[in-house]
C-alpha cells in the first residue's frame, strides 16, 4: 500500500442554515499503532441506530441527490423547529456506521496485533461507512474459519442487545420477556435464543404475516397489534409466561404502557391481598428504539410497582463487566450463520447509499428489512 493511498469515508454535517450534508470525503489511509490493526472494511449495516446520526432530524421526505460518483452528496432540509435539537452538532462532519466487518491488511507490532494479521473481523466502533478502518486489535472479533464479512457484519449491535436483554432479565429477577417490533431480524435472533435457551418470550408484532412467520420459526406467543382484541391477547400471553419485563423498539406512543396494563390485569389474576397500590412484583419496560418518535404517552392505570426507562447496549455492557461481554461475543462467533444471521433486503455501495430513492426505502424502517453497505463494490 502506497504511502500516498487514500479511501473514502461517509460522513454527515447538519449546517447552520438548516442542510443536512451526507456526502463521501477522501482521507490518507492510516497506518496503524503498535496495538492496532488496519481493517479493509467489506461489509457493514445500515441500523436504526446509525441512522440518527446519518440524518438527524432532516425531512428524508424532500432528501435530493446531487453530483455523480464519488462526488455524490445527499442533500435535505432540516425543519425549523428541529433546529434546536440539533445545535450541538451544526457544523460538524461526523463519521457514520457502527459495526462492520472485513480483513486485516495491516497491523502493528504488538502480539495481538500481528496474530490478526489476513484475518476476518468483526468491530464495532463507529466510523464504518468506510473503504478502510484502523482500530484497537482487541476490539475485532474474529470470525471463525468459513465465516465471510457478510456473515459478521452484523455480529454487534442486534446479536449482543438480544443476549444482553436475556442477562438484563436474569439479572434484575425476571423470568420472561415481552419484545416489541418482534418481526426484526433483532426480533428472529431473540426468538431463537430463548428458544435454545428456555426463556418465554412474548412478541408483539404489527401484522398478521409477522405473527404467521414466527409461528412458522417456533415462537409460541405471538400477539398481533393490530387485532381487535390485542389488549386481552396480550394478556394471556403475559398471563401463560409470567412476563414483568418488556424491551419496546418503538418508543413513542401508548404501546409501553398498554404493556404495563397487561402485566398489571395477569397479576390480577392471581389471587392475593387487595391493595390500592395495585400488585407488589415489579414491572419494567425499557425503551431501546425510536421507531415511533411520538411522544411516550403513560396512563398509569398499573399500580405503583412500574418503571419505564431508556436501555442502552453500550451502557448495559459497561454495567455488566468485560467477563460477560467475552461471554456473550464468544457466543456470538460460535452461532454466527445459525441464533445470530442476518438477512439483506439489497446490498449497497457507498455512492448508492447515497441515492435520494434508496435513503428514502431504507430511512423508512420496514420491519424484517436491512440494507448492507459494501464499501468495496
């Protein structure tokens, strides 16, 4: 590699006129430290969670595509009102794209370093919207033989929040889960997990074809939201597994506390001392998505045992400790292409991921739909 090479990398500026620019920059390619590794990425994800820093708060609906190439730029404005929101970021370039994965073409002279050397990785780290990455060599994860970029390129973010909700729910004393958003791919690795794993799961869906895959993929409980009788069905669901834990990808809107109604009317159900306060066992259910950017709305009608709160993977992660963090990434490299594939609705180049058509398919957030970019296409 030429000491003169350069890549490009995507990145997102927010103006102070109200533009959101993501647009591709050419950068000198870095030689890595003594503990790092040069990574040629070949593979990464676009996740709800990469998109709010790609766009903000900008109206994707008026997105326009400007320039041809490598000079591409996605242009949309951002509302006046949003503007605020956004103040600490105007005028910045930020680098896009959690997680990714591809080969290691360069390294520096530590140990573990060197012994990455022409491996396959896995790294989450931000900045991956890339043709090329240096990173910490002990953040990569490599693949085990046989695993392509592909396969590994979603290793982090869904894999690690499915598992993490299971420890969540061990260790805060729960016995059983209620996942919204079910239909995800997020929402398939949590199904067969605690399928493996004994755990009863309840998936809230939006569709009667989401129900009926599940049902095809082995989930017992299954509730449709849409179903006239969605309250009762939910539930009994509730009501069979126990459930007083729920993980909502949506965020806005009533969905967390109608959750919150039903574990409240099963504990009804069982017998025991009357109290004003409603049932004593507590019920949480944490906010992880904002598929729904409404705002939350609780009608407390549960009794006074509830929580609500916002949930984290990195924050859970650096609550939890490196041991279980090792665990559950081993678990991870071990069932790569069975618990943890991931499924592409198209895969894109930089420059494509640019095109004001395809922005629009992917910012819309369908669910069962993901889009991979392959930086070297």
């Amino acid at each position: 590699m030429s000491a003169n090479a350069s890549f490009l990398q995507m990145f997102s500026t927010i103006t102070e006129s109200g533009e959101l620019r993501l647009e591709l920059i050419e950068k000198p390619i870095p030689t890595p430290g003594p503990d790092q590794v040069l990574v040629k990425i070949e593979a990464t994800p676009i996740n709800p969670s990469d998109q709010g820093v790609m766009f903000g708060r900008a109206d994707i609906s008026a997105a326009q595509t400007i320039g041809s190439g490598n000079s591409t730029v996605l242009s949309a404005p951002v509302p006046q009102q949003a503007m605020p929101a956004m103040k600490a970021r105007l005028g910045q370039a930020l680098a896009v794209g959690n997680e990714g994965a591809g080969t290691v073409v360069a390294t520096g002279s530590s140990e573990l370093a060197k012994s990455l050397s022409g491996k396959i990785v896995a790294v989450m780290g931000g900045s991956m919207y890339a043709q090329y990455r240096c990173v910490d060599a002990a953040a990569c994860l490599p693949l085990l033989e046989g695993h392509t970029a592909k396969d590994g390129a979603s290793c982090f973010v869904n894999p690690l929040t499915a598992l993490s909700m299971i420890e969540t729910m061990k260790m805060e004393g729960h016995s059983a889960l209620v996942h919204t958003a079910a239909a995800s791919n997020l929402g398939q690795m949590l199904v067969r997990i605690c399928k493996d794993d004994g755990v009863e799961l309840v998936n809230v869906v939006r569709k009667p074809e989401q129900a009926a895959m599940l049902r095809d993929m082995g989930a017992k409980y299954v509730v449709d939201s849409s179903s006239a009788d969605f309250m009762a069905e939910l539930t009994d669901a509730i009501h069979a597994t126990g459930a007083t834990l729920a993980f909502d990808a949506t965020g806005g809107g009533t969905l967390a506390s109608d959750i919150l109604t039903c574990m409240e009317a099963a504990a009804a159900r069982t017998p025991g001392a009357y109290s004003i306060y409603g049932s004593v066992k507590h019920k949480q259910v944490y906010l992880y998505g904002n598929l729904d950017v409404s705002a939350t709305k609780l009608q407390r009608a549960y009794g006074m045992a509830w929580g609500v709160g916002g949930w984290l993977l990195p924050n859970f992660l650096a609550k939890a400790g490196m041991e279980i963090a090792v665990r559950l990434r081993a678990r991870v490299a071990r069932e790569l292409t069975t618990t943890f594939a991931s499924h592409y609705t198209n895969e894109l180049s930089l420059v494509e991921a640019l095109d004001a058509e395809t922005v629009r398919q992917y910012y819309a957030k369908h669910t069962g739909e993901k889009f991979l970019i392959c930086p070297q296409k």
